[in-house]
C-alpha cells in the first residue's frame, strides 16, 4: 500500500481511495479546482470491495449485536462472525446510533452529495 501525504499549498482539501496497484495513474488534470471530475471518475472508474466481519459476538443470535435501527443482521457461513445491512428502502451506516435512513431520490437530487 502506498500513502502519500503531501498537501500542496494552493489547496488544502485531501482525498484517499483506495485501489488496486496498478490501476490508478496520477495525473496533473486531476489538481484542477473543479473537484468534482476527479471525484466522478474514481466513483466511476475504480471499484472497490471491503470485506469484514463483527466477531466479538460470533452470531447474530447472541444477546447484543451492533446492529442499529432498520438494519438487519445476517451470520458469516462458517461461524465466522456477522454483519449489518440496511434493510430495502434504506441507506446508510447500520453500525452507527444514526443507522439506516430512509432513501429519497428527492431529496438526494437536492444537495451537492455525489452517489
């Protein structure tokens, strides 16, 4: 993994993705003050897979999960831990107190967040 740390002085906003050596090549386009060309084309261009599991409590039948509101817990084949997923209809961080929230194409259209 390479992490580069650099901010250069005409721009104090960083970025960091992570991707697949060999798959991103920097270029000095990429610097220009109209961020929202560099965020497309990661978002379009350079898939990403985490894949990670809560083992802690290793089901989800155990007393306590982290699983917040409108989430839904599933078993790891294997015993190998569980997860949180929001449910239909919902986005968002299932192991944060704010959960999964209602998803609106309304609402997402009226703010500046890239989906």
């Amino acid at each position: 993994m390479k992490v580069f740390m650099d901010v250069l002085s005409f721009d104090e906003c960083g970025y960091g993705f992570l991707v697949e050596e060999g798959k991103f090549k920097f270029n000095t386009s990429y610097l220009s003050t109209d961020s929202s060309n560099f965020i497309d084309m990661i978002q379009s261009t350079m898939p990403i897979l985490l894949d990670w599991v809560i083992k802690s409590n290793k089901s989800c039948d155990a007393e306590v999960n982290v699983c917040k509101g409108n989430s839904s817990c599933y078993d790891v084949e294997g015993g190998g831990g569980y997860r949180c997923e929001c449910q239909d209809g919902y986005e968002g961080n299932p192991y944060l107190d704010e959960g999964c929230q209602g998803h609106s194409p309304i609402l997402n259209s009226q703010n500046d967040c890239y989906e």
